[in-house]
C-alpha cells in the first residue's frame, strides 16, 4: 500500500512537473520572455493588435471588469477594517492589485495605487530567480516582500502575494499592501531618519515564502513580530492583507466559473494593451506634442549636529536634482528622460527604478488617466530613461529608502508643471494644477505610550496638505497628498489615542500657500504636547532650506518648512496655576508667540532644520507639526481683492504679505474686518509693476553676473556637491552646463576637490554583481 | 462628447465659469474644438492683430506677425521676446532673490528657502511689468528652456487645424 501511495504521489508530481506551473511545458520565465518579445516586436502589449474578447463581446468584457475592479474596491474596504493601525484602518494606505501571471498588473484597487508597479517587480524577481523551483509555488502558498533594492518604495510598505490557481494551473497572482507603523529600522516611526544604508532601514524581507496552505508559517510570525517595535499593529496588518488577498483569489474563482478561464485569461492580458492605448489616446487628446524641461530640488541638512548619523561620511548637506525632459511626440507616444538627476546619497530618501515609475502613476490618475483601468499598460506605453547611478537608479546594495518620498515627491512636482503647461496652452484649464506640496511635516517617534507599551508613532496628517494652484481657481486647503488621492488628515481624538501627544491646536497654517492671481491651497499646523510618555524619543522630517514645488506662470512655490520644538516649557505649572498656555496657530513664526505663554526658561528650538534625528522628549514638552502648502499660479498682482480680502479674515495671509506681495491696498474696521480699497490698489499695483522693472536687469546681464560667480566659485558646498554628481553622471548635462554659462573648455567641478568626504562616488557595487541574483531591469538605464 | 460655448470658455479663461459646467469639463471626455474656441477668445482680448498661434501663459503667446508672418513670443502688452523657438526668459528683465533681506519681501522670516541652497528668479515683461515666471532652483542654475512646442503636428494631426503661414 505505502508502494502505491507513494508511486502515485511521484506520478501526479512529474505531470505537474511536465506541465509546470502553467501546465503548457512553459517555465514562468520562459513565458514572460515571450510576452515581453511579442510586445517588443510588435509594439502591442503580447502582441496584442487585435482585442478579440472586447471586440467580439464587448458588454462581457466589460462585465468583467466591473465584476474585478468592483471586487478589487470592495476588498480594500473589508479587510481594512480588520486593522488597528489608523495608518490603515483611518488614512487608507493600503492597496490591492490583480496580475496576470507573468506578473503584469490587470486591475487595482483605490489606494496608494503607486504598489501597481512594486508588487509586480516582485513577482517578476521571484520568476527571474527560479522561485518555482526553489522554494516552490504552491497553492495557498503566500509570499511577503518590502525589498527596497527589487522595487519596493520603502520598507514600510510591505506586500503579502498570493498566487492564483485554477484548475491546477496558475493564472495570476494578488497583492496586497499595508502602510505598517514601524519597521524595526534604526528608530522608530515607519520612515525613519538617522540610516543611510539599507543596513539600518529596518527588517527586509525579499519575496520570502511566509506561508502555505493559507497559514502564516510560525517561523515568520515569531520572527516578524519581534522585529518590529508596534507587532500588535504588525499583525492586525498582515492579516488585512492576507484577508483582501483571499477575498480576490476568491472573487477570481467566482468570475472564472461564469466567464470561463479562457475569457478571463483574454481579458487579463486584452486589459493592458486597452491601458496602453488609453494613454496614447488621452495624451493625444490632452497635451501638446513637443518637448518639455523642468527641474526639481530638494534640500539634505545632514551637517547639523540635530542630524545623528551612524557613518560620519553621511555628514555633510546635500541637493537633490531632478532635470527631467519630457517628450510628446506626434504620434502620442512619451519619452522621460532623467539624465543629468543628481546620484544617490547616503541618506534614507533613494528610489528604486520601479518606485519612481510606478509612483507616477498616482499623479498622473488624477489629471492624464483620471479612470478606473490603472494597471501596466500605461507603463507600457510609457518610455522611461532613469540613468543608473541616479537617485531614482541605484547602482549601489547599500543604498537606503525609508523614506523615498521625500526625492520623489520633490521630483514629481516638475511633471505635474509640465503637462499642466500643455494643458493650460491647449484651453484645457480646468486640469491645470501648480504642482504638489512637499508633504510633510512627519511627526515620528516613539518610547512608552500612555499604556505603558513600547510604541512607535507615525503621524499620517501630512496626507492633508495643500493642493497646487489651478489656472481657475485656488488650490485646496490642508486637503491631499500626491502619494495617496483619498488621503485623510484623521480624526484628532483618533490620533489622541495612538499617540501620547496632546492637541493644543490645529489651525491652518497661514501665508504657507504658493501666492498667485490663484494661490496654493494652505497647509495646516498641529501643536502637540507630549503627555503620558516615558522615555519618549521624536524627530522632523521635511524639507526646510528649499521648497520641492514651484509656482507656475507667475505664481510663486509654497512657503518652506521650518521647525518648532521647545522642552523644560513649565507647562505643568502653568496648567496648575492657570496661568495663560500656547494654544492654535504660530500665525506668523517671525513673532514667536508660544514663547510667551511657556516657561522662559524654556529650550526652543525655531529654526529651518526640518530633518532631525530622534531627540529625547520630557511630557509637556511642545512639538509643532507644520503640513506645507502648495504652490500658486499667475501674477500675485492679479488677485480678486475679494479673495485677498477673504484670506485676510480667515488667517490665510498676513497683512504685511496683502501689501508686499499682492500690492492691495488694506484696511481693518472697528470690529477687526479687513477690506481691499478697490481703486486704490489699481493705482498701486501699477507702482508694484513700475518698481519691479527698476530693480530688475535684462536677463543676459544677469547671466554675465552669475557666470562670474561660478567661475570664482561663489556657492555653497552643497550646491557645488550636487552639481559634481549630476556632472560626473552625465557629461551631457556638464556640456550643456558649461554652453549655456559659456565657460572655458578646461572649467570642470569635481567632487573630490570639495573637501567633504566623497564615499560612493567611485566605489560602488550594484546588487546584481551578487551570485545567483537576476535583477529585473524595468527602465532604460 | 459634451460641447461649451464660446461664453463658457470665455467664462474659464476669466475664472469665473460655473461650478456644474466646471465639473463637466473635468469628469467629462475632452472637446477637441476647445482650442480653437480658446484662440478666438484670447484673440478677442489682446489689443493687437498679430495671430495667437499658441498661448503659453496668462500673458504670454506665440503669435503670427500680421506684418512678416513670422512667429514669435509676444506680452499681451505688445512687446516681443523675439523668435518663438527662442527662450524667450533670456529676452526678459529678471531679478533675482538670492539675499535673506529680499526674500523676507516675499515670505515670513522661516518660511523662505536659505537663499544659499535656493534662489527666485522672477521674470518680467520689460515693457508692462508683469510676472511671467518664476523659477526656484540652486544658484547657478542655467534658465531653463521650459517647452518647445511641436506647432506644426499640433495643429494638422492632432487638432485638425490648418498650420498658420509661417515666415523665417
Ligand atoms: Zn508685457
């Protein structure tokens, strides 16, 4: 009898070995060869000229996808009830997505929709590498990824994957997606600072095979678990997602038992090359043909002594740069080309390949592709050229992510200046919008919370920021984040409850818009007092000696960030005594206003350091958390009096700010009201205009100025630091650099001659020198 | 495929076009006649006879000379900055903020960038003194040229639009 079992056992294993996974002879990898070869040749996604189910039953194809994407939604709400995290369960930051089975999003969820791209660059490792030999997919297996160096954002988005059979052969797979409170990493908080390599950015799990048979493997639960500071959170969240998981694998079944496998597995693939084509079609109808340059930049205040790193070669302030060139051409098809961006740095804010274009899609679904069918076809008929070696590129293992949105945020306000330039010249002004605001701040941290616990606190109220300037109206106030289109700020009493961090205000944050004719919609500010804590740790994060946005047509970039933080503030007693306290907003931080309702003694810390690392924190100690604004529009000159008039009263805008910026011309009644003298402000700006032009030079006399700055060398080291890796990466951008300026053919900057330490600039070592590793290459390099 | 009249786009290029038909314009699939609605409209308000071949900010054109047919980058004031595939930025009056003192003009003291890592650069009309653009980059930057329009696809295969006589 054992005989018989066990020949039958090897029997059924060798067909399935015949048939393989796929049960056509095929490896996976095989058959992503030939589906990424159909679409090289023939220029449709698998070769697909033809969509046959959507042509020949277009109202079942469509009945397909309402059944999936509705699906897909609905499982997102379910599971994310199952969380305790208000990252999850109150902001929403999770996702779901469906791929066919090479790995080739078919449809997604609402959500940080960024994971269409990163999950897929998952599975497409595990094919790469033979993961079906070793370890093996199964049904009911279960797979978690959060490797940065293979596409994932940062660490704290981690992926359960789940592969789809039926019928004894695999036919897609599902991701899911949390936003988890911490990670483990050097500190607490989901995204920390203070790392500068992937050493430090927390627990790393590549594509490890955590479960089978539907069950978490108990390995993987104790070892997660104590891996991270928050495993209550930790496993509420892997349950969401295994739970939305399982809700698609069975939505899938369900869908393949009416419709059959063969129209389902058409539509999986007919699907992309719809998506394909919808982009080709909508830029066509949107945007003009041509070519458009932009540039974005974000400042890394690494030499403050705030900023405590590991390694003293991460010591030094550093730029982000981000030239991009983006090319229409007239047959609707794209080129982004990113040469000339600065290199990777030793810090926690690089991208991988797949987080820089993946993300983008999660601007461009709300203006260029505002509908349901986001999945791969839009990269697919998308040419990316991410030079490597850049910071969106890597060509170093070591490189750290923890918190990549602050380069990709920054990087990504430049596309959105650009095809709102070609919407506004096409008369399409409603899509115009500015840009995007930095968004942060990220109140982080952790210690013992108010129950006695080891904790770690994430605050998500940068999902609220301002919104950029529109070509017709205002942008939106402390209202969105690019990273997430249904972002939520949460409720203050939730928060309350996550965190021992007391409200004793939360305000809009006033002049923090972009001004304009149309201004950026305001951030918001949230004064914080630590209460009920012990040993309790906080840090800033965000930018504050440069903006990431600029304003667009005139409008100028939201205000910069800037930090408050005092300690020893006396706030105890003055509670006791009912002394006066520091409530709502710092309106204007110039006058410092909580510094007269706290201890004078107290140590305040006001300045534009906005990246720190952990900092010790006493109860009653004060923390401002600032969410920035985004950037205007249009001559500020040109603004409504009307809605300067409105700013004013609501505390939008300072008075000093109306006169200088707006040239209005104010005043303020008995009872505090503020109003714009029509005609006298007419009169006044035609002053501003005449004033502008006096102080102004004609712009090649200016060039002539500042070509001699840079040839004496007059900047600063970071600026100068950021320019020899952008040079040193790319000759172009150095020739186009020395034309423009005219400089002599020997002039050439290089980071060796800056005197700060150079590591990584000519030592570097890619992840795909390691044995037995096949990167997936994505992107032009 | 919604349509709007010549008021409504009117109405939109002066910000004051209704919500609902606002909500139309975004939710709806685009009207390809917009712009040649657009043109006529912005026609209708410059004070000149030169052509709007294309507008490229509030105040700012490539517009066909009524005299030579040649096209370049015109103020709605009437001064020009020369060919339309110039930069048209090196032809205006700049100033720059690069000094805390002029950035506080703009910005409360801690809500401007250090003027060491990021710079203004304001570009004016020379003529009229309006802002035009506004740039936010390091010092050193070269000014960017922002967008060269392909012109001539645009309007013969996109927009189905006869291409303007073109001089030079
Ligand atoms: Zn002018």
């Amino acid at each position: 009898m054992k005989t018989d079992a066990s020949t039958s056992k090897k029997t059924k294993a060798a067909e399935e070995l015949v048939g393989g996974l796929l049960g056509n002879g095929q490896t996976l990898k095989q058959y992503r060869d030939a589906i990424q070869d159909r679409t090289k040749t023939t220029g449709f996604y698998n070769g697909l000229e033809r969509l046959d189910l959507r042509e020949s039953d277009p109202i079942r194809y469509e009945k397909l996808f309402s059944k999936l994407r509705g699906g897909l939604v609905h499982s997102r709400e379910t599971a994310k009830k199952i969380a305790a995290s208000p990252i999850v369960e109150q902001e929403g930051e999770l996702c779901f997505t469906l791929y066919n089975a090479a790995g080739d999003c078919v449809l997604t969820s609402t959500g940080i929709i960024i994971h269409v791209g990163t999950m897929g660059a998952a599975i497409k490792y595990m094919i790469e590498n033979d993961w079906e030999s070793n370890p093996g997919i199964n049904p009911g297996d279960m797979f978690t990824n959060n490797d940065c160096s293979i596409g994932n954002v940062h660490p704290c988005d981690i992926a359960t994957i789940v592969p789809i059979f039926i019928q004894g052969k695999l036919v897609g797979w599902v991701g899911g997606v949390t936003h988890v409170i911490d990670t483990g990493s050097i500190t607490p908080g989901s995204m920390s600072t203070g790392q500068v390599q992937r050493f430090g950015d927390g627990f790393m799990i590549t594509c490890r095979k955590t479960g089978v048979n539907d069950k978490p493997l108990r390995d993987w639960l104790h070892e997660s678990q104590r891996a991270v500071r928050t495993p209550k959170y930790w496993i509420l969240d892997e349950k969401t997602r295994i739970a939305g998981c399982h809700m698609i694998r069975t939505l899938v079944e369900e869908v393949v038992a009416e419709e059959g496998l063969e129209a389902y597995e058409k539509f999986a693939f007919e699907v992309i090359e719809e998506g394909r084509r919808g982009l080709i079609s909508r830029l066509k109808a949107m945007t003009i043909p041509g070519k458009y340059r932009k540039a974005a930049f974000v400042d890394v205040p690494y030499a403050h002594p705030d900023v405590q790193t590991p390694n003293a070669f991460a010591k030094i302030d550093t730029i982000m740069h981000q030239p991009v060139e983006i090319d229409i051409r007239k047959d609707g098809s794209w080129r982004l080309d990113f040469e000339g961006a600065s290199r990777w740095g030793w810090h926690s804010y690089n991208a991988h390949q797949v987080a820089f274009t993946s993300g983008i899609w999660v601007m461009m679904t709300q203006t260029l592709v505002p509908t349901q069918r986001i999945n791969d076809g839009a990269y697919y008929g998308t040419e990316f050229r991410l030079p490597k070696g850049t910071w969106m590129n890597p060509d170093d293992r070591r490189t750290g992510h923890a918190y990549a949105w602050h380069f990709l945020v920054s990087g990504w306000s430049a596309m959105w200046r650009a095809l709102s330039h070609s919407y506004f010249s096409r008369g399409y002004l409603e899509e115009v919008n500015s840009g995007n605001a930095n968004t942060s701040n990220w109140l982080q941290g952790g210690g013992i919370n108010q129950d006695g616990e080891i904790h770690a606190v994430n605050s998500f109220e940068a999902s609220s920021c301002g919104t950029g300037a529109g070509a017709i109206k205002d942008g939106l106030n402390h209202a969105a984040a690019i990273w997430n289109p249904e972002g939520d700020m949460g409720d203050i009493e939730i928060w309350e409850m996550a965190e021992p961090l007391v409200y004793l205000g939360r305000s809009a944050k006033c002049n923090s818009g972009g001004y304009g004719k149309y201004r950026g919609g305001t951030g918001f500010e949230t004064l914080r007092m630590v209460w009920n804590a012990q040993d309790w740790t906080m840090f800033f994060m965000g930018n504050g000696y440069m903006n990431s946005d600029w304003g667009m047509m005139g409008g100028y970039p939201s205000a910069t960030g800037y930090r408050f933080e005092a300690h020893n503030t006396g706030l105890k007693e003055r509670i006791t005594y009912g002394d006066t306290l520091p409530l709502g907003a710092d309106t204007n931080p110039a006058e410092a206003g909580y510094e007269n309702h706290i201890n004078v003694r107290a140590k305040v810390k006001r300045d534009k350091q906005c990246m720190t690392t952990e900092d010790c924190y006493e109860n009653y100690d004060l923390y401002l958390n600032y969410l920035r604004g985004g950037p205007g529009f249009g001559d500020p000159l040109e603004r409504e009096p009307e809605a300067i008039a409105r700013d004013l009263n609501n505390n939008l805008l300072l008075p000093e700010y109306a006169r200088k910026v707006h040239g209005a011309v104010i005043e303020q009644d008995d009872k505090g009201v503020w109003s714009v003298d029509v005609k006298k402000t007419i009169a006044n700006r035609a002053e501003h205009r005449k004033a502008r032009l006096a102080r102004a030079l004609p712009t090649r006399e200016w060039m002539k100025k500042e070509r001699d700055r840079i040839l004496i060398g007059r900047a600063i080291t970071a600026v100068k630091q950021m320019y020899a890796t952008s040079f040193a990466l790319s000759p172009k951008f150095l020739g186009e650099f020395k034309t423009f300026w005219n400089l002599p053919e020997d002039w050439t900057l290089n980071e060796e001659d800056l005197d700060i330490p150079t590591y990584g600039s000519k030592y570097r070592e890619d992840l795909s020198k390691l044995p037995d590793v096949h990167t997936v290459v994505l992107v032009e390099e | 495929m919604s349509t709007y009249t010549k008021q409504q786009v009117k109405n939109l290029t002066e910000g004051k076009l209704d919500w609902d038909t606002t909500m139309r314009m975004l939710s709806m699939p685009k009207d390809n006649e917009r712009f040649s609605i657009y043109l006529d409209v912005l026609q209708a308000k410059v004070p000149w006879k030169d052509k709007i071949v294309l507008p490229l900010g509030p105040h700012l054109y490539i517009a066909q000379s009524a005299k030579t047919k040649q096209w370049v980058t015109k103020c709605d004031c009437g001064h020009e900055f020369g060919d339309y595939r110039e930069n048209w930025k090196l032809n205006a009056a700049i100033y720059v903020r690069d000094n805390p003192e002029t950035m506080r003009d703009v910005y409360p003291t801690l809500m401007a960038p250090d003027t060491e890592w990021q710079v203004y650069r304001e570009y004016y009309c020379p003529e009229c003194g309006v802002m035009l653009d506004v740039e936010a980059p390091t010092p050193w930057y070269p000014v960017i040229h922002d967008f060269e329009p392909d012109i001539e696809a645009f309007y013969s295969e996109w927009v189905n639009l006869p291409v303007p006589e073109r001089a030079g």
